[in-house]
C-alpha cells in the first residue's frame, strides 16, 4: 500500500514536472517568433554609389615635323636698275609637319621677314610681319590664300609684297598661281604693270613680267649642319 502510494506521488511530480517544461518552450517559441506586418512592406535598398569613371590616360602625338629647304623671294635694295624692284630668292630651312603644310609654312617664313645677315646683305621685305596666314588650299595648280589679316601695305610696297608671294609659293611644285582671299572675301592685287586683278583671279609669275625678267640669279644659302658619320664597325 505503501509502495503504490509512492509511485502515485512520482508519477504527479512527473506530469508536473513536464508540463512546466512545455510552458517554459511555448513561452521560449512565442518570444522568438518573427512578427507578421499586417500588409506586405516593400524593401528600401539604399541608393547605389556613384563610381567615377576614370578614363583610360591618352596621350596626343603630335605629327613628326622635319626641315627641309625651302625658297624664299626678298626684295634687293637697290638693284641694278636702282629701282627695288628686283626679288632674290633665298633659300632657307623651313620645318613643316606633312607635305600639305609646306604652302603655309613657306608663307609663315616669309611673313618673318629677312634675317639680320640677310638685311646686311640689303634684303627685305614688303609682306608685313602682321600679316597672318589662316590656310592654303592647293586644287589644280592654284594655291587659294586665306589671309586673316594683311597688314598695312602702301604704295609700290602692295606690288612687291604680291609678287613676293606669287614667287614664293610657285617656286614649289605643283603651284602655278595664287588666289587672294583677305578676311573671308576674294581681294585683287597690283599686278607687274598699272592694273590690278579682278577679286579672286588667280595670279601668276606671268603677271610680273619685269620683276621676272630681272630676277636675280644668285641663290643665298643658309649652310645646313654637317652630319658627323660614325666610323665602320660602330
């Protein structure tokens, strides 16, 4: 009787035993259970980041330019007629990138004028050193001259500044004549005699016959660097 009632006890201690243990786990499941919103929410993502960019580095080559001789046209003071009227080339070392530039080059030389040596030897210029060359464009024989500005010529100084243009882009090949384009519009120039072009005719050596007649032979050369050659085996 004894017996029974002690297994009685163990058996209530057992039930109550488990049955605090499956409150203490409902409790425990209830506080880890995820609340329901009661509408579905839409997830805020963060705005990206902007990312620069980054270019890959270019590096601008610029065209190889090279010297190569070109011929100029100065007026000679005091030629044998002792008039000025006579034009003497010379040939100087003019750096160009490509062969389409050489016209505009050779006309930027020219602008520059007749060095201190070649003054000394009483030649000069009527093309002013204002003058500005925009472009030359060479078609058919004809060298069309787009001059920003031309300067201030005067006098028998317009005559002699065209014929030294005229020379001095004919000496090269594939140039016959010259086109006159000042500020955008077509200009005419003095020719050899009294006349003058029609606005944008072409002008050639043909126009001067005079100055062509008496051109001076005589080339002033401007002497090149000599090349040292490395001796054989080196």
């Amino acid at each position: 009787m004894t017996r029974h009632r002690c297994t009685s006890l163990k058996d209530r201690l057992l039930r109550a035993t488990l049955a605090t243990a499956a409150i203490s786990v409902s409790v425990v499941t209830a506080s880890c259970r995820i609340p329901q919103d009661k509408e579905p929410q839409r997830f805020a993502l963060p705005p990206p980041q902007e990312q620069a960019l980054k270019e890959p580095a270019t590096t601008t080559s610029l065209p190889p330019t090279r010297t190569a001789p070109q011929t100029l046209y100065f007026i000679k003071v005091g030629g044998e007629t002792d008039t000025a009227d006579e034009l003497v080339p010379v040939t100087v070392p003019v750096r160009e990138s490509g062969p389409a530039e050489v016209p505009k080059a050779v006309l930027d030389q020219l602008i520059k004028g007749p060095t201190a040596e070649q003054r000394a030897q009483d030649l000069r210029s009527s093309v002013p050193e204002s003058a500005q060359v925009d472009s030359v464009r060479v078609q058919d024989g004809i060298a069309t001259v787009n001059f920003g500005s031309l300067g201030t010529i005067e006098g028998r100084g317009q005559r002699l500044a065209a014929a030294q243009i005229v020379f001095t882009l004919t000496e090269l090949v594939g140039i016959e004549a010259v086109r006159f384009i000042v500020g955008g519009n077509p200009a005419s120039v003095p020719l050899g005699n009294t006349d003058s072009s029609a606005p944008g005719d072409p002008v050639g050596r043909k126009d001067y016959p005079q100055l062509e007649e008496v051109l001076v032979a005589t080339t002033t050369a401007v002497p090149e660097a000599p090349v040292s050659t490395p001796p054989p085996g080196k």
